[in-house]
C-alpha cells in the first residue's frame, strides 16, 4: 500500500510517517525539505529573501526526489507528505505574497497585491499543478490527513504563519477530494495516530507503539535543522 501521511505545516507529518514506518515495516520515502535545497539553489538567502523563480526551482527539484523515491518503493510505502504540498506551498505564496511573514497581517481571506513577479509566479504554479496531480493521482492509493491541531513550530526558519497553514490545510483537503484519492483524518498523540492508521488499512504491526515512537525520536533527532544561513555557512 502507498500512503501519504497528508497535513499542513507542524502537523507532525514527519514524525508521524517515521513512527508509523517502524510500526509497520513499510519503507518510508525521502527528499530533502525546501530548507535543505535552498542553499545549493539560491546560495546565501533565506526562504523570505527568493525569487518566484528561485522558488519554482526548490519546488521542481523537491518534486523530482519525491518521485524517484515513489517509483523505487512502488510496491508499498509510507511517504512523509507529497508532491501536492509543494505545489500548494507555491499556490499559497501567491495569495500571501513571496514572504508570508511580511503579510502576516492581512485578514482572512484578504491577498497582497498582485505584482507582474507574482502573476508569473501564479501562471507557473497553475501549471505545474496540473502535472503535479497527475503524478500524485497515479502514485498514491491513500491518504492519512493529519488534524491541524498542533502549534506552528517555533523553530524560527518557517516562513509561514497560521493562515498560511489554515489556507494550505483547506486547499490540500479539497485537492484530494477533487482527485479522488480517499483520506481519513486522524487526531490525538502519534501512538494513537499510528496505531489508527494501521486499523484503518488492516496493516499489522511490527513492534509496540512505544518502540516505534521511541525509534522515531531516535530518527528524528538526527535531522539537521539548521537553518538556512548556517548550511550554507
């Protein structure tokens, strides 16, 4: 079975598809996080600081990695999130500009000014969506939508704010509606989270929930998450 743990920014996905990975011996996919792409794509810059093009550059790269990793595990696995975020994150940055964190202000449903930059990076988007939910369509037989229930991460490197993460959790629910693809929303702490999924696709697990978690922390911890100056440093 190929499932992609599906939500917005800081709703655990990463560490709910670790967890769940140990838990049911599913493989689990990889691909470097915008953050990881963006010193080799834009050397010196923050996320705030690039360029529609520059962006559209991380998010092809990051969608290319997914899918070599997706047709390698063809016969099953657990992905963390999935092409469509990308193509979301994009979608949002239109309306809320390229630096959200400039436009924290605006009200809900409120935009920033459309600039030729971002009408370019609006047409560019739109069609890159449509590729991007074909692939998605044909690689994934399930999702598993994570509640946005969980505190933006205060890491201090995410150039997004709650309704980024409000309009992106809307449009990714819908999106999957829209291709069909059937998801199940599950809540509560990641052992209730994994252990709900593998009940809900019958998958037999492999460990109690706590190894998995705990083998999830150990993962987890290794991550680099330093931010984006300190890599190119």
């Amino acid at each position: 079975m190929r499932i992609g743990i599906s939500g917005t920014y800081s709703s655990g996905k990463t560490f709910t598809s670790m967890a769940l990975a140990n838990y049911t011996g599913l493989p689990r996919t990889k691909a470097r996080t915008m953050r990881e792409i963006l010193p080799e794509a834009a050397p010196g810059k923050s996320l705030e600081e690039c360029t529609a093009a520059e962006l559209i550059q991380m998010i092809v790269t990051r969608h290319v990695e997914r899918a070599v990793y997706e047709d390698k595990l063809s016969d099953g696995f657990v992905s963390d999130g999935s092409s469509l975020q990308e193509w979301i994150y994009g979608s949002v940055r239109v309306s809320l500009g390229l630096n959200p964190s400039a436009s924290a202000e605006l009200q809900a449903g409120e935009t920033v000014e459309k600039t030729p930059e971002l009408a370019f990076f609006e047409e560019v988007m739109a069609s890159l969506g449509v590729s991007f939910k074909r692939h998605v369509k044909n690689s994934f037989d399930v999702f598993v939508h994570l509640k946005n229930e969980l505190p933006l991460s205060a890491d201090g490197h995410r150039p997004v704010n709650d309704q980024f993460r409000n309009m992106s959790d809307a449009i990714l629910q819908q999106t999957m509606s829209e291709l069909s693809i059937p998801f199940h929303v599950v809540s509560g702490s990641v052992e209730e989270r994994i252990r709900q999924i593998a009940s809900s696709f019958a998958l037999e697990p492999r460990m109690a929930t706590s190894e998995a978690v705990r083998l999830a922390a150990e993962e987890y911890a290794q991550l680099d998450v330093r931010s984006e100056q300190e890599r190119s440093g």
